[in-house]
C-alpha cells in the first residue's frame, strides 16, 4: 500500500488519508530520465570534447574533500601580521585606552575608538579636512595592534570614507596633519664601548652574529645599514617588518599566525612600556 505523504501532513489533524492498494507493477524494458543522454550530448561536440580533452569525471574527482581543522586557514586582512603597529609614540596611547568607546585628542591629532564596527569612520562636524588631511585606521586582535590603511587622503570626500569591512573587535581611527609611518620603530641608541689602548678601535664597531646559511660566525658593523642581531645570529633588515627584532628570521617562517600575534603583542607591550619610561625621563629633566 502506498500512502501520499503529503495527506499525512495535511491531514494530521484528524486522522484522514487517502491510500492506494498497489496489486501488481511492470517495470518497463527502457527508461528515458530528465537529464539522461545529456553528457554524452555535449562530449559530441567537437569543441566542447577538445575543450574537455575527452576525459570523463570519475566519482572520486566529486568526491568532497576532507578538512583538517588543525590546518592553518587562511585569515581575512585584518588579522594578518604584517602591518603590526611599532611606533613608540602611539603603543602607550593605544594600550592605555584599549577598547573605551569616545573621541580624544592625542599628539596633535584627533582620534576615535569604537568597538566591533564593520566599516571606516569619517571625521566629525569639529574636523576640518583642510587641516587634518590624512587618516590611519588601525585594530586590535588578540591585545596587539595593526595597521588596516595608512595616510588615507580624506579629500575630496566620497564613498570610500565610510566603507565597509569585516567587523574588527577594536578599531582605532587616526585623523592626523602629516604622512606617519605606524610601522616604523624607533633606533636604538648604538652602544660602543670604551676602546682599549693597544686595541683596534674598528673592532669595537663589529659584533659577532652566526649566519644560518652557513652555521659559521661573522662579523658585522653594529650600524649595518642591511642586516643585524637577532638574538646572535645574522639577519636582514626589512622596512616595515612586523617581525620582532630579538627573532631570528628563520624562527619567524616556522610560528603560527597565533604565535606571531603573540610575539608580536609581547613587542609590543615592551615599547608601550619603553616610550611611556622615555616619556617620564624628559618630563623630569624639565
């Protein structure tokens, strides 16, 4: 017996069903489905069989494929390390205000901070974008801060002010004067010390690294315009690197995204901590 399904919903409610009492069923010798002959149809088709190369999809071809979830994904813009934020005049501002929604006022430029938004910010009625030309966006992932656009031109105004992104947990909105670089870290004083006499004052210049490449120990000027320590072996500078610079380049290739943005935050919070020092020493000298 057969029974629609369609009256067992229908009717649910009283109990009511029409069924079918099926005695007997031929099968027919020949059936002709919707979409049968279709493939066959096309590989017909001397341009489509050349495009094809004649090969017919096997099942396994339309299999679906398994994922490993342990396998690092690809990550949306905002979370990528390679415009983390290193300039040691904004860390201590940006740690110190973390994720307190307003507007302030800070190094001469007028800032906003706002928590998940999902598009840019435009500057308020008390901005003039004569004056305040530029705008940097950063947010905040994981307690580490990176850049999203940089120097952005505000004038003339159009849509792209207030375009909309994937929504960041903080996002830290920059209208400014000049053309910054968030990037940047500030020098290092160079340390010489004191020369011996007898010595060879160049050698006081030099310090001694391991370069991986070869496992071998070389010398280079501590001011080297292109490579420098990282944590005694030899390593190339890069402009705007987000690489922590006591990292060896080597070590840097091999972390997960998640280990860098930890490496990164800890950076981070050491030259927060340095520029807020560097800060309190002027204040006191005066």
């Amino acid at each position: 017996m057969i029974v629609p399904t369609k009256d067992l919903i229908e009717n649910e409610a009283n109990g009511t069903a029409s069924i079918l009492r099926v005695l007997k069923v031929h099968q027919p010798e020949e059936t002709q489905l919707p979409l049968q002959g279709r493939v066959t149809v096309g590989k017909d088709d001397p341009g489509l069989s050349e495009a094809l190369g004649n090969q017919e999809p096997t099942l396994e071809d339309q299999d679906a494929e398994m994922v490993d979830d342990d396998e690092p994904q690809e990550e949306s813009f905002q979370l990528s390390t390679a415009h983390a934020v290193h300039d040691e005049t904004w860390l201590p501002f940006m740690r110190h205000i973390k994720d307190r929604e307003g507007w302030y006022e800070y190094a001469d430029s007028h800032v906003n901070v706002r928590r998940d938004c999902d598009h840019y910010i435009s500057p308020n009625s008390k901005i003039s974008t004569e004056e305040y030309p530029y705008r940097t966006t950063c947010h905040r992932k994981d307690d580490a801060w990176f850049i999203l656009e940089q120097n952005f031109i505000l004038c003339p105004k159009y849509e792209a002010w207030n375009e909309t992104i994937a929504p960041c947990e903080v996002m830290l909105t920059i209208f400014h004067k000049s053309i910054i670089d968030l990037r940047e870290r500030t020098e290092e004083e160079v340390k010489v010390d004191e020369v011996i006499p007898g010595d060879d004052p160049s050698d006081k210049d030099l310090i001694e690294v391991i370069n991986p490449a070869t496992g071998e120990v070389e010398k280079i000027r501590r001011d080297d315009p292109q490579f420098f320590s990282a944590d005694g072996f030899k390593t190339r500078r890069y402009r705007g690197s987000s690489k922590p610079m006591d990292i060896p380049s080597f070590v840097w290739q091999s972390m997960s995204v998640k280990a860098r943005r930890e490496a990164i935050r800890e950076e981070q919070m050491k030259l927060a901590r340095d520029g807020a020092e560097e800060k309190k020493a002027i204040r006191a000298d005066h």
